[in-house]
C-alpha cells in the first residue's frame, strides 16, 4: 500500500467502515510507516477532544412548557356514533404506518455475524494466528482491539481452540476466536458492547445456531452449525470461565 492510498482510507478506518481484509492492510501499513503512523496518531488525539469537549447544549428548563403554551389548541373533535373497535383499529393502523421505518428495521447483527462466520469457512482465512494454547492466542490481540479477551481451554470439556483472528461487527474490529466440536467449527465473535445488545438470545438460520450475550461492556456471539444443544453447552462453559 501506498502513502496515498492510505490517505484515502484513514477517515474510513477510524470510523469503522472498512472490511478486515482492508484494515488489516491498513495496519500492516501503520506498522511499518513512520508518517502515516504519525498522521494516523493526530487524527484520533483530535477525535479525542472532540468527543471530550462539552459541545452539547441544554435549554432552559422552562423552555419546554413555554413552547407548548405557545402552541395553537385545536377544538376537540367529536367523535361519531361509530366510533369503536373498527375506528381504535384502523387509528392504529395508521399509526403503525407513519411510524418511522428506523424503528420498524429488524436488527441485523445476527445476519452480520452468521456472514462472518461464512466468511470465515469460505476464504480459508480461519484463523490469524493458528494455536491451541490460549497463552499464544490472548497476548496476540494486544494493541489490535481496545479490550483484553478471555480465551478459556475447554479442551477438557470436547471443544478443542484452533485460534483467533481479527474481524469486523457493527463497523469495528472485533475477536474471534474459533473452536471445534469434532468436525463442526465454531466461531466466538467478541465486540465492545456500543450498542447496547440484550443480555441474550438464541437464533438459528440455514442450518446454522447463533447464540448471543453479554458481559463485562462486551457483546460475544457464537456460531456454528453444531446442534443448540450442544453450541448452549459450549457458550455457557465460555460464560462461566
């Protein structure tokens, strides 16, 4: 990569916008360019004190009532004879309609992940350091991602660990790490928990299980297409570690 086509990317790369295979290019380019690791640096201080800066602003407290005293009132419609269940019904379907479609679009994560894990399988590009020995695998992410994962051996209880890699979830980098139950490969997607995931879930999807929590400020998913039975058993060994 280039210095100029790292220029291209930064702004992207530290929003969280790039594909892993292009942030791990990006990174092997910082670790190996003085400039561009300088450029980089300044940008996230700035972004740094932007975001510590009081920039928002709060009204007065009364500023709310007096907005709505100022609003015009309506005389009150009367509603006719029958209005009833048919009228509150269709009220409600129109309600329903111009509710915003933000808040009707179904979280996709679970999609994302399942892609991830495809992805995975598909580009044999399972793992980015290859190990069975959690004290190879944990140090490996230090400096790569902002939090430290645990990486318990569960080899005792069936589920052997083959290693980890970096991904990306929700537009920023996360850990997987990757498990096998016998021929079954099983991902563990770790991420910070910035958009405040449920505690838990449970979803399956072409013949693949996902079963999500949370813990600590982090988000886990884990992926595979071992039986729930079996994938439940493994995600509450990594839970209770």
């Amino acid at each position: 990569m280039s210095c100029h086509d790292f220029e291209a990317l930064l702004n992207p790369y530290i929003d969280g916008e790039l594909p892993v295979t292009e942030v791990l290019v990006v990174e092997r380019h910082l670790a190996d360019c003085l400039v561009c690791r300088s450029q980089h640096e300044a940008l996230e201080k700035l972004r740094a004190e932007i975001a510590a800066s009081r920039l928002d602003y709060l009204p007065p407290p009364r500023l709310a009532d007096r907005v709505e005293a100022s609003r015009p009132r309506a005389p009150r419609a009367r509603h006719p004879w029958w209005w009833g269940a048919g009228g509150l019904a269709a009220a409600a379907l129109v309600l329903i309609l111009t509710v915003p479609r933000m808040a009707l679009r179904p979280d996709t994560t679970g999609r994302e992940v399942l892609d991830a894990h495809l992805g995975s399988l598909l580009a044999s590009h399972l793992v980015d350091v290859p190990s069975s020995d959690r004290h190879t695998v944990k140090p490996w992410f230090q400096g790569k991602v902002a939090f430290s994962p645990d990486v318990p051996d569960l080899t005792d209880q069936g589920f052997a660990l083959v290693g980890g890699r970096l991904d990306v979830i929700r537009q920023q980098r996360a850990v997987a790490l990757v498990y096998k139950r016998r021929e079954h490969v099983i991902n563990v997607f770790i991420a910070e928990n910035r958009a405040g995931s449920p505690s838990g879930s449970e979803s399956q999807s072409q013949g693949y299980n996902v079963v999500s929590w949370t813990d600590r400020g982090l988000s886990y998913w884990a992926v595979s297409d071992l039986n729930a039975r079996e994938l439940n058993e493994f995600a509450q060994l990594i839970r209770h570690k």
